[in-house]
C-alpha cells in the first residue's frame, strides 16, 4: 500500500523528522500529528488559555485535514491531551474543537504534568476517514 507523506505550507512544522499527515493507500484513513496552538510562523497562540489555544488547534486541523480532503466531520478518533486539566475546562476546550462539526468523533482525554514546552496547554492528536 502507498504511503503519502503532507506537510501543508499553512500548518507549521518543527522538524523535518516528523510529518504532519500520514495517507496510506487502500485504507482510506489519514493519520495527523499532533496539533498545538501555534501559527504557521511557529508562534505560540493563545498563552494561558485553553479555549484560544483549542479554537488555534481547529484552525490548524481544518488546515492540515484540507490537505487532504477531508475536514473535521471525518476525524473518527481523538486524542486530546491537557495540561492543567479540570473538568471545568471541557467547554473551553470542546467548544471550538466542535465549532461547526455535525460529528463528534471518538475521543480519549488525558490530563498531563506538560507538554514539549510551556506555552502549550493542549495537543491534539487525530485518525481521520478520508471521504
């Protein structure tokens, strides 16, 4: 099975050790890195606030899913990881992940001591459907 490898211009990408979308052929899924909340420049969005970097995360997937087709009604599976995490940060967080979406997809949330660095209080991970 082909394996497409996407690194779309408007979605930042720290290293050329890690790829942004993964397609393989014959399978019909695409397989996205995780997403933070930073800009195509690479700046962090959103500093201390989970709901502003969670809206810079969707923006960053629609980006990253356009690539390839699809948009977030395909995402089938998520994983949503949060830094500081209390129940009462699920609508700041959901809220704009969900803006617009007629689906909602599996999910799995985990609270976490931190992430790559301390700007970043969410990463999102996804698998989606390709249509």
């Amino acid at each position: 099975m082909p394996v497409n490898r996407v690194n779309p211009p408007s979605v930042h990408n720290p290293s050329d050790q890690i790829t942004q979308i993964v397609t393989v052929g014959g399978t019909g899924l695409a397989y996205l890195s995780g997403q933070v909340a930073w800009d195509a420049e690479g700046r962090p969005v959103g500093a201390g606030d989970h709901e502003a970097q969670a809206a810079q995360i969707a923006r960053n997937l629609d980006a990253s899913l356009a690539a390839v087709g699809a948009t977030r009604n395909d995402i089938i599976k998520e994983t949503v990881y949060v830094v500081d995490y209390s129940p009462e940060l699920l609508p700041a967080i959901f809220g704009p992940l969900r803006a617009g979406v007629s689906e909602s997809p599996a999910s799995t949330l985990v609270g976490v001591a931190s992430l790559f660095a301390p700007a970043y209080l969410l990463e999102v991970e996804v698998i989606a459907a390709l249509p």
